[in-house]
C-alpha cells in the first residue's frame, strides 16, 4: 500500500509480489496529475531500468522545447498499460532495434 498525505492506494499485483511494472503504475497514479514518471528509453535493455519523476507542468515545457515525438522517443510516459520489467528478450531485442532505425533515419 501507498499513502501520501490523505490518499491511500492498495497496490494490485499481476502473479507474484515481485510485480515491479504493477509498483511502478502504482505509484504514476498516485502522484497524478501533479507529476509524472517518466521511463527513461535509454535504460531499455540495461539490468536497471532508469526514470524520472518531474512535475506535469515540466514535462510540458520539455514537449514544448523539443516536441512531444522526441520527447516521448527517450522518456515514455507511464501508463496504466505499461509493460516495462516484464518484456521478454525477444521484446527488448526488438524494441531496442526499433528505436537504433529511428535514431538514424533522423
């Protein structure tokens, strides 16, 4: 469970207690709307994942200095459909290649 100040949140776990995508969506939406979590894609395929907490009012000032597709390419929202520990390699090898063709086709 999470609590901050008055708001309480039961955190739901998918099969086992070391559901880590499950605590993280957790805690996105107990600190919304006033801030996000951000997944920080260049962590994607290393043995710790990397992220980044800023206020909402923040990320829209980054969108707005680098436009919401590139900023969204290196620091992906968290959402409540957020798979992010529990990709297989087969998805990690494929996302990882994904985004080497998008980086250089810019």
């Amino acid at each position: 469970m999470l609590s901050s100040h008055d708001r309480k949140l039961t955190i739901l776990f998918a099969d086992d207690r070391t559901d880590r995508d499950s605590a993280i969506r957790a805690m996105q939406d107990m600190i919304a709307p006033r801030y996000q979590i951000r997944w920080f894609m260049e962590s994607l395929g290393n043995d710790t994942l990397a992220y980044l907490l800023l206020s909402t009012e923040q990320w829209a000032e980054l969108e707005k200095q680098f436009g919401k597709e590139k900023l969204e390419f290196h620091f992906q929202p968290i959402t409540s459909e957020s798979v992010m520990f529990s990709l297989d390699m087969d998805e990690v090898f494929g996302l990882i290649e994904t985004r080497q063709k998008a980086r250089t086709s810019e």
